[in-house]
C-alpha cells in the first residue's frame, strides 16, 4: 500500500472512529506511552531505572510503555514526576475533521521504518543455501 492510500484509508478509518471513546482512549494512551519513551530516550534513562523511580518492577514499565494499558492519572503524574516532566491536562472542543498531528507522525515514522527495512533487504538479499 503506498503512503497515499495508507494515509487516506487511515484518514477514513478516524474519520469512522473519532467519536467512539474507546478508539479515543487508546490513542491517548498510545500517544502518552509514545511521549513517555521519547522523554527517556532523550534524556537517557532506561527502563530500569524508570523503574526503580517509579517503584515499579520493570514488566510492569513495559505494560505501560505498551499503550494497552489503561493506567491512572496518579500513575501518569508518578511517571512524568520520575522523568522531571508533568501533565498537561486540559477539556478541549472536539477535533476538527483533520487527523491529529500526532496520529499523522507515527503514519510517518512507520513508513520511514518500512523503507529502511525494504532498503535493507533490497541491499542485502537472502542468498539460498
């Protein structure tokens, strides 16, 4: 599927979507567990340690690293408070009819990840024993 047609199929689907709470919670949650991740990585820190600060034991860092999990405002102020981060909360009007900016990057991180990994495997092709 090129890029296009993933962005317009995906483009249809939150169109579809949007208005269920559901598919709205999991893309907060992914979204969080997304900003969680690029905090740590930018400043360093692994999952154990996110662990030790967290007071949590590191299968239970990487269940909230999923995205899957439904986890707590306490345990997303706990987890920003451990990265030396916070929580910006706030009740907003719905969306207009665009995809969120957010949404509209991991479309394009997956597609980078896709052509890195076409490229690899054009570049260096399995060989048959």
């Amino acid at each position: 599927m090129t890029t296009l047609k993933m962005a317009s199929w995906f483009e249809q689907l939150y169109q579809e979507k949007k208005s269920d709470p559901d598919y709205n919670l999991i893309a907060l949650l992914e979204h969080l567990s997304d900003q969680i991740a690029h905090a740590m990585e930018n400043k360093n820190i692994t999952k154990s340690q996110w662990a030790e600060k967290m007071r949590l034991k590191p299968p239970q860092i990487s269940r909230l690293l999923s995205g899957r999990r439904n986890i707590t405002l306490e345990t997303a102020v706990k987890a920003a408070a451990a990265l030396g981060m916070e929580i910006k909360l706030e009740l907003v009007e719905k969306p207009s009819e665009t995809l969120p900016q957010h949404a509209e990057k991991k479309l394009q991180k997956k597609e980078m990840r896709k052509k890195r990994i076409t490229g690899s495997r054009e570049a260096n092709p399995v060989r048959a024993v």
